[in-house]
C-alpha cells in the first residue's frame, strides 16, 4: 500500500505539475490530466503488481496540496481585475455628473485612488490628477496655437518675399533710396543743422547706450525719409567709443556711407553760441516757435533712473540758450515724466519745421502721457493739474468736482 502511494507522489510531481505550469490550470483538464499521468505511469513502470490497490484518497490530498497556491493566485486576479473596472465605472459616473475626475487614468493611479484611507483624501487625489491632465491639455493648446503661428509667419514671409522679388518693387525702392539721398546730401550743404550732443557716454550704462543709439538710428532714418531733412552733426563723439562700436553694430557697412557729419569737437567751436538752443525738459525756458536760424542741440541721452538737471547743467557751463517744449501749455497732463524719446523728439521738431503747427508736432507724445490737448494758459493748466491730483488722493472730492465742471468743458471731465 506505501509503495503504491509513493508511486502516485512520483507520478503527480514528473507529469502533472509541469503540465499544469506550462499550459495553464484549468478545473476542467484536472480528472483528464490526473488519469493519462496515472495510466501513462504504470505502463513505464513494470515494478508495479497490479494486485496492490490504488489509495485515491491519498491521490487526491497530494494534488490539492500541490496546487491550491496556484488556484488562489487565479481566482484573486480575478478578483482584483473586477475591483479596478468597478472603480472606472464608477469615476467615469462622476465624471459625466461633473465632478473634477480626470479622463484617462492609469492602473497605477487606479490602485492609488482605492488605496486612499478616506474620501476626502480621494477628493483630493481625483482633483490634483484633474488639474494635471487640464495644465497638460492648456500646454498642448498653447504649443498647438504656436505652432499654427508659426506656419502662418511663414506663409506671410514667403508671400512677402514673392513680393519683394517684383522687378517693380525692386525699382521703386532702388528709386525712392536714392531720392531719400539726394535729399540727405542737399541737406549737407543747405539744410538747417541739428547737433547731436556725445558727451553723456559716462552717465549711462552699457544698456542705456545701446538704447540711446537705437533711438538715434531711427531719427535719423525718419530725418532721411522727411521732405526737408536736417543737416545732423555728432559732436563730441570720438572713435572707438561705446557710442562707436553700437553705431558700427547697428549700421555695418552703411556707417562710413551715412549722410551726416561725425565730429570730435565740440558744437561751441563749429558754430557760434548766439544760434545754439539747448533743447531740454528741466530748462525754466518754454520755446514758443520753431526758429529756422537757430541751430537747436539734441542731448543724446537715455537713462532710466531720470537724472535731473545733467544737460542743463552742462548748456549753463557753455553759456549755452535752453528751452523746453510747451508741453503743459497744449497737453493735459496725466502721469509720467516729461522726458521724450530721441526719436519723438525728432519728429516733432520735422513736424515743426514743416507746418509750424504744435498740435500736430505733439501728437507723436505717447498718448498714455496726457489726457488731452488744450487751449488753455499755463496757470490755468496748473490749476488743472491740482484738481486732478486732488481727485487722485481723494480730498474735498465733491467740492472739487463742482469747481472742476464750472471751470472746464465736459469733455475733460475725469471717470
């Protein structure tokens, strides 16, 4: 009888257990699997008498006992995979509802979501995974959108380009280049002079500099482009400066081709003082008209820090005539300092020199600056200007209000 048992133990592990392994347990290959391993068994076997009966009994502990780990590893798969689609069914429930539930979550984030000890902390992994997924689906967007952009920039460019290489075009730009030369010559030798003054590279930093020479080239491509171009000088302004290598950056080959006078010397010794105007924001003195027999001095200075009084200062040490624009005279204060751009500066002293009209010089003001032109005396502005800052800190407003409307029309009245 003990013979016959260890022969069914030999038996189960060399035929059944492989078997099982390899091509997956099922209930319903058992009884089969269990009688081709036995009969296959003791047909190799010839030990065997076939007078000893078989214990099955015993047949049947030895193959619960070998494979009931296996059996619970499938059936709790099972169980785990039946847990996970019931969870999805019930976020995608709470997702059409309109709850913040993400639309696409892993089998990693599922387990961690199940995993949370309360539902308040399951709220907020839900809402952290949502907002993800929404930055994610923003930043596609956005990637999308510059992408379209981009294609479209290059739609534009290749246009333009197509446009650029008309023969008509080309001539016409060829044409008008040298009529804007012309014009830039004949002012080298009758037009009216406009000094530059290079003096302030010490009082700027390397980016202040750069700035200002920025705004320089644009003046002096809107005087080229005018109908009565200045005469331009760049006084004081010595070789290998700051002032020079951004000029050299900026221009490349056309600087040693510019229409313009470059000079080291100061504009006293080239000129004489009587018709030199130093013209700047901090002078006590208010130009009222252009002068076409003055030469006017331009400060060629950009700082953003706004140090007061440093060109006055320097045309008081000349012995230098100053002057300021009227702008409180025609404008309408707001915010800001009263200090203008090189290249504003330039267009309203063309505007001038062409139409001797100040509304239409100090129209290329930043409209941000002001509220609005107008016709009225500087003391009255001045007491504009109160009120305003009156209605600003919020002082006797009422009051303020009456006297405002009484003494100025309604289109000046404040919001």
């Amino acid at each position: 009888m003990q013979s016959a048992n260890m022969l069914l133990r030999r038996i189960v592990r060399s035929s059944v257990l492989p078997f099982a392994t390899q091509h997956g347990v099922k209930k319903d290959l058992f009884p089969l699997s269990r009688t081709l391993s036995l009969s296959l068994g003791l047909k190799q076997d010839k030990s065997y008498e076939p007078s000893e009966k078989l214990d099955l009994d015993e047949w049947k502990k030895v193959m619960k006992s070998g494979l009931q780990e296996e059996v619970n590893e499938m059936v709790s798969e099972p169980k785990e995979l039946s847990s996970l689609a019931a969870a999805r069914e019930t976020l995608e429930m709470w997702r059409l509802a309109g709850r913040a539930v993400p639309e696409n979550m892993s089998e990693e984030q599922l387990k961690t979501f199940m995993e949370c000890p309360s539902k308040s902390a399951k709220k907020k992994y839900l809402k952290y995974l949502y907002l993800k997924e929404l930055y994610k689906k923003n930043d596609k967007r956005k990637m999308d959108e510059k992408r379209e952009r981009k294609l479209e920039a290059k739609d534009q460019d290749s246009k333009t380009d197509e446009t650029k290489k008309s023969p008509f075009l080309c001539l016409w730009s060829r044409t008008m280049d040298k009529a804007y030369n012309w014009r830039a010559a004949q002012s080298m030798i009758f037009g009216q002079p406009l000094v530059f003054d290079m003096s302030y590279e010490k009082e700027m930093s390397v980016r202040e500099v750069s700035n200002t020479v920025r705004q320089i080239v644009m003046s002096e491509s809107s005087n080229r482009r005018s109908v009565d171009p200045f005469h331009i000088h760049f006084c004081n302004f010595k070789d290998d400066s700051l002032y020079h290598r951004e000029f050299v950056k900026n221009y490349r080959e056309a600087w040693d081709k510019l229409l313009i006078t470059v000079t080291d010397q100061c504009y006293t010794e080239i000129f004489p003082k009587d018709k030199l105007i130093y013209l700047t924001a901090d002078s006590p003195k208010v130009m009222k008209a252009f002068d076409h027999d003055k030469i006017y001095i331009v400060g060629s200075l950009v700082d953003k820090s706004i140090k007061r009084g440093v060109s006055l200062a320097r045309a008081k040490r000349l012995g230098l005539e100053t002057a300021a624009l009227p702008l409180d005279k025609y404008l309408l204060w707001s915010t800001g300092a009263k200090n203008l751009t090189l290249d504003q500066m330039m267009h309203i002293l063309l505007t001038l020199k062409d139409t001797a009209d100040w509304k239409k010089a100090l129209e290329f003001v930043p409209k941000r600056k002001y509220c609005d032109f107008v016709n009225k005396p500087v003391k009255e502005l001045k007491r504009t200007l109160d009120v305003i800052s009156t209605l600003k800190l919020g002082k006797g407003r009422e009051k303020v209000e009456k006297q405002f409307a009484k003494n100025y029309p309604r289109r000046y009245k404040l919001k």
